[in-house]
C-alpha cells in the first residue's frame, strides 16, 4: 500500500517505505533505494526526511557531500518545527569545534 500512495505522491507513505528499504523490514534492504525515496520525500516536504536527507548530504552518504544542501534542508525540517534539525544548526552555526558528527 506504500508504493501506491508514494506513486501518487503521498510523503507519509514515501518516507515509510524508505524506512523499510533501509530495515529491509518486507522489502530487501537497499541503501540507493533508502536514499532516493528519502530524497522524494524530502522534496515533497516530509520534516523527518528533510532532516534524514540532510544527514546524508552533510555526511556525503551515497554521493558527494553537500554542505549548503545539508543546511537548506536542516532549515527546511527546522521551519517545520523538527527540534534535531534546529539544533544540527545552531551546532553548525556554533562552529567547527562543535559542529563535529
């Protein structure tokens, strides 16, 4: 029932199936799957994939990294109230000595 209501853009239900692919909980586990339906449900909006998305880009997870990426979609989870998104800015904010991963 994910993919149909991901197919039809419902971002709920893309960042629950790239959850399963990155458990391997009744799909197999895939790190590129995770990685592109994180990045749709970013895109359409999800806080929590905004932030699980910007993870991967500050980190590099999967591609290059990205850190101006990184911080659009940490502020992006942040403007929606995501309070690890705020405080992954403040620390980036703070400075190489506490921005560490």
């Amino acid at each position: 029932i994910y993919a149909s209501l991901a197919a039809a853009g419902d971002a709920e239900a893309e960042y629950q199936l790239a959850s399963l692919y990155r458990l391997g909980l009744g799909v197999p586990a895939s790190a590129d799957e995770y990685r592109a339906r994180i990045a749709r449900a970013a895109g359409r909006g999800h806080a929590d994939a905004e932030y699980a998305w910007a993870q991967l880009l500050e980190k590099g997870q999967g591609g290059a990294a990205d850190p101006a990426g990184a911080r659009e979609f940490y502020q992006r989870a942040a403007d929606q109230g995501h309070r690890l998104a705020a405080a992954r800015l403040r620390q980036l904010a703070a400075g190489p000595a506490t921005a560490a991963i």
